[in-house]
C-alpha cells in the first residue's frame, strides 16, 4: 500500500506510481501478441502465459481463457496476501488454498460476480481469521476492483500521423 508522502506501490516486478502518472520510470509493461487462431500470448520479463478459448468457442484450449487468468489472478493475489500475513504470524501456510467461482453478466458482457473461498488446512482464532479477511480484501487486485483503474485503450498509438499502408 502507499505510505503518505511516498506515492508508490509495489506489486508485480516493480513499482508504480499511484497517482496515475505512466509517464514516468514506474510504469510496468508486459505485452500480448497474436500467435494463432484465437491464442494469445503474454510476455513479462522472462514469463509468458498462454491465453486461448475453448474448442467449444474456437479455441484450442491452450491456455486458460482470458477470463479465467482474471479471477485467476485476484484469486493468486488474495492467495500471496493471506500467505503473506501467515508466515509474518507463524500460521502454517502448506495446503493454503483459494477457490473461485464466478458468473458472467450482460449489457455489457463482463464478469458479473467473484466468489473466492480461501482454505487453510487447520483451526485459526476468530481473530486471526478477521484479520486474514482483513488482508484478503487489502490485495492490490481486489482493491484494484474495488476502485476501479483507469483504462485507456489505444489503437497503434505509435503511429500517429502515419498514413496506413
């Protein structure tokens, strides 16, 4: 989270500045390139993930669809907090896991609602378990939902004022 005076947060492989500025050193970039039929892939750094549909949506069911690496990620994300806070709290972290269940909405099409269900193998007190909540709802990804970024969505922003070919 940022501290008052220090408008960064970490997340990810690097820093950002929270007051929206991209222009600056903090922004982070990855990059999604087509690779064939409806497959894309994402490249940061040294990782890439595939992204696909399913065969049933003319996918070939390479790669998590895009909408399942979403949930995906704020489930991970919630998953790293929790982790996190148990190992900062001597709370055994081995079998920690999130579960996620969501529905679609409509008009416009979107992801309507998230479910996640964290699971620790063993007994915690009622007051650590208010607080895993507490840090559960304080990932960067939720919060991210919860108030929502900007998104600012260009088409070939590199070649402004280039006649096409």
């Amino acid at each position: 989270m940022a501290v008052a005076g220090y408008p960064y947060v970490c997340v990810g492989r690097g820093r950002f500045d929270v007051t929206g500025d991209m222009s600056g050193e903090a922004a982070m970039k990855l990059t999604v390139v087509y690779h064939s039929g409806i497959r894309h892939d994402i490249t940061s750094g040294k990782h890439r993930i595939v992204t696909d549909q399913p065969v049933e949506d003319g996918g070939q069911d390479a790669g998590m669809s895009p909408v399942e690496l979403f949930v995906g990620s704020l489930a991970s994300g919630v998953g790293y907090f929790v982790g996190r806070y148990c190992d900062r709290h001597q709370i055994l972290t081995k079998g920690l896991s999130v579960e996620a269940e969501w529905t679609m909405a409509d008009q416009p099409n979107r992801v309507g609602h998230i479910a996640l269900a964290i699971h620790l193998p063993h007994r915690v007190t009622p007051m650590q378990a208010e607080q895993l909540l507490k840090v559960a709802h304080g990932c960067t990804l939720h919060q991210s939902l919860a108030l929502p970024a900007s998104v600012a969505i260009e088409l070939n922003p590199h070649h402004r004022g280039e006649k096409p070919l």
